[in-house]
C-alpha cells in the first residue's frame, strides 16, 4: 500500500480527495449509489463487462439492484461536473499551451428497437471501403493532450448528437462551453498562448476557425486529399470592369502543378516515420459557396484565410505504403518552428483512441444494455469521472503488472495500470459517501403475471444535418471546390 511520503504525494492525494467530493456533490439524486457504482468500476479486478458484476465489487456496498437503480433514477449535475473536470490540473505542450483534440466515438446499438434517438453510425472495417452504417448513439468527446507518446488525454467533456443534429454546430457550441470552464477555473489567462483545436477530416476547419474566431483559439485539421483552396485575390486595378474578384487562383491537393514554391520547407528526421517533410503555403482559403451551413450563420460569406501544411513521411509503423497528410491551420504567417510542432501535435490526436479504446475495452462504456438514452449519458458521465480519478493517482499507483508484462516506471504507467493499484490507495482519500442502511427487496412482479406494459419500438435515423448528401456516383470521386 502507498503511504504519504513527501509534499508530492500529499498534494496528488489532496487533489484527488478534492475531486472525489466535488464529484458527489454533483450528483444531486442517488448520490451515495451513483458513488459506490464509481467507485466499483475502479476497483474491480478485471474489466467491466456487466453492471450487476460490479455490485460483487467489496467495495460497492449496495445490492445489484442499486446499479441500474443508479443510473436510472440517479441526477447529475452535468455543468458542475464540467466545471469540476476542467479544474483537474491539465497536461500542457512544450510551450505551455493547451492542446485539445475533438472526435466523434459510437455507442452502438444495432438490434435494440426499443432504444430512441439512434442514429446510423459510420464503422471502419478491417478492409478497405468494408465501413458500415450501425444504428447506435455518437458522442462528440473533448480531451486534453499531453506531449511527446502517451496513452493518456484529459477527458473534460461529451455530448450525444441526436437526430437532427449538425456535427459541426454542436461541437463549436460544446468547445465554447469547456474553453469557457478553462477560462473560468484559472488553465487559460490573457497573455497565455492560444489553445490548439486539433481535428481530423470529419470536421470542417475553416467552419470551426470562423465559429471560435472570438475566442483564443486556433484550429488545425486535416483536410481531404481531394479538396480544392484559393490563394488571396489579386489587386484590383483601379479603371476595370466588373466587381473586385474575391479569390485568387486555384490549389488544387491532388494536382502539384498548381501548388508553386512552399513558403516553408522543413525536413525532421523520426524513428517511426523516418524522415518527416513538411511543407507550408501561406494564406489559402476555401471558395464557399451557398451551402445551408454556411447560409444560416454569415449573411456575406466571408474569406477564411489560413496556412496549408502537407507532410510526407518515409515509412509507417504498421509498414502499410505512407500518403501524405493535408494539414490546414487558422493561423497565417507561420515560421519553421511552428510548422514542426503542428504536425507533431496532430500526430498527438491520435492519442484519443487510447482514451476510447479504455472507455470500452477496460472500464465497459458499451457494456450496459440501457434502454434510457438520458441513463446513457450518466454511465458516460461517470466514466468521465472515473479516468479523470486516474490522472491525480498515476503518480502514487504501484507498478501491479502481470507475469508477462513488462516494467514500467512511475511516470510510464498506463491508465489500465493506475487503475489496478487504485483500491490500494483508497484508504487514503475522502469517500464522501454513506453506507447503505439495512432494506428488504420489493415483492417484485407475482408469478404468473406478464408484462402489460411492453416498450414502445422506435426506428433508427438515417440521416442528420451533417450527413444528408447525395448518392455516391458510380463514376470517380469529383474533386471538392470548397
């Protein structure tokens, strides 16, 4: 067992009893039930892979009844619970920015017909155009980055998308509210360097840069290789016809004649990617046009300058053939420097899917068969709080590995690892919650008596605002104008 050796070890205990107990005061129905179901999920030996398993945990106190009880019946407090998230201290960049990484993962509910608000999903296949569309609930995830190879983000918010939704509207709306908590809790002060949004090709950049422009924030994402960009529109001679033009020529992605010289050219020398090439062109725009979503929120479409960055590796870990990644960056007039750590911060985005793969593989986010999509969002909730408890233990948590697994030291542990060594650090924080008092169970439903009130069946949604499109031609992919 850890003890409190030094003002280190007293600080991160202190840190975590203090979330422990925000925590619980955010629930406002259940409390002391929705505590203990936390409090199982970390302790439990092995990975989650039912709710009334964890009612077998010695530390949930309360029957199997109460887990579902808890999450069924249970409040939370979702924006004191986003407060107290973004109070966590968070993982910075080698400047001391934050770097925040937004993606979209699925709860996937394919045969539940008694389950509402299901959208169809897009799901990757082991081969190549083997996607599929499953009815299932996305989530738009929000996570802190920290720098150089880690398994570990900082979790500080998610959000369900339901029918009807547009992806890209609910995300700027869901970045403002955690920059907002940031800004709040004292992690981002005037005069501090702008927060990184880092996204990838799901989103559309230029619209997130112009929905965030009041903010300090600067976003990168990556762009289709087919998409088409427009230099800066040439002087306009006074004596001329016509109105001033608004665009300048085109760069096109996929035709190199029409790139000129880069403004920067940098060369780094990698051991996964062997040697990284990143090259930059200055202030390029998308030519938009009169899209719905550009229509509703600019009553003049405007000019959505940023730097265009392509990176060009040797060499995959996987050992799959390297394409080149378009990179564009709401901010203009880059140096050398800034264009290195762009594409190194964008690799970092990839760290999400080992916040995701925890979520599901190790602490059972898809493992309740919930029927309630509010119940959901409170499972999803708690697991939040759960991994964001993991962050303030990883320096106390000893090394529990199995036989086969290699030695890690203090600062290399994974989140898997924290969590096996968490119920031994237990007796050292608060546990705000109170035992359980003695109860009979209810008589329950008499033998012989059906169901008379079966649950209403719903159809899952095929479309939301952000993937209504026409059919996919039979003939080649056009390229994209804006």
């Amino acid at each position: 067992m850890n003890s409190v050796h030094d003002t280190g070890d007293a600080g991160a205990f202190g840190d975590l009893s203090v979330f422990r107990q925000e925590l619980y005061r955010c629930v406002t129905a259940r409390s002391d039930a929705v505590f203990d179901l936390v409090e199982a999920v970390l302790c439990a030996d092995g990975p989650v892979r039912s709710l009334p398993e964890l009612s077998l945990v010695g530390e949930h106190r309360r029957g199997h009844g109460s887990v579902y009880a808890a999450l069924e019946n249970g409040r939370i407090d979702v924006a004191r619970l986003r407060r107290a998230l973004a109070s966590v201290p968070l993982p910075r960049a080698a400047d001391g920015r934050l770097v925040l990484a937004v993606d979209i993962t699925c709860w996937l509910r394919p045969e539940t017909h008694t389950c509402p608000e299901r959208i169809l999903c897009h799901t990757y296949g082991r081969a190549k155009n083997t996607h599929q569309m499953i009815p299932g609930w996305p989530y738009s995830v929000v996570c802190a980055l920290e720098t150089g190879r880690s398994s570990w983000t900082a979790p500080l918010d998610a959000v369900r998308l339901a029918p009807g939704d547009d992806a890209a509207t609910v995300t700027a709306a869901q970045l403002r509210a955690v920059i907002g908590n940031l800004i709040a809790g004292g992690q981002q002060r005037a005069g501090d360097p702008d927060i990184w949004i880092v996204a990838d090709a799901g989103y559309d950049a230029p619209r997130l840069a112009f929905l965030l422009a009041d903010l300090p924030v600067a976003v990168l994402g990556r762009m289709r290789s087919d998409r088409v960009l427009r230099r800066p529109a040439p002087p306009w001679l006074p004596g001329g016809t016509g109105r001033p033009p608004r665009h300048g020529g085109e760069f096109v992605f996929g035709d190199p004649a029409t790139w000129g010289e880069p403004d920067i050219a940098t060369t780094t020398e990698t051991r996964l990617y062997g040697q990284a090439t990143a090259k930059s062109w200055n202030s390029l725009h998308p030519r938009l046009t009169h899209r719905s979503s550009w229509v509703t929120e600019l009553g003049k479409l405007s000019v959505i300058e940023g730097t265009v960055i392509r990176l060009d590796v040797d060499r995959l870990p996987s050992g799959a053939i390297p394409k080149p990644v378009w990179l564009w960056h709401s901010v203009v007039d880059l140096d050398a420097a800034e264009v290195d750590l762009l594409w190194q911060a964008f690799l970092r985005r990839f760290d999400i899917e080992h916040t995701f793969r925890m979520l599901r593989q190790t602490l059972g986010w898809t493992s309740p068969k919930l029927r309630d999509p509010a119940a959901a969002d409170r499972w999803t909730w708690l697991l939040l709080a759960a991994y964001t408890q993991l962050r303030p233990a990883r320096p106390l948590a000893a090394d529990l590995r199995r036989p086969w697994e290699k030695p890690a030291a203090p600062q290399r542990l994974t989140p898997a690892r924290v969590r096996r060594g968490f119920r031994h650090l237990r007796p050292n924080i608060a546990c705000p919650a109170s035992a359980p008092k003695p109860s009979r169970p209810g008589p329950g439903r008499p033998p012989g008596h059906r169901n008379q009130h079966p649950a209403p069946r719903y159809d899952g949604h095929i479309k939301t605002a952000s993937n209504t499109r026409a059919s996919k031609p039979a003939g080649p992919r056009p390229r994209r104008t804006g």
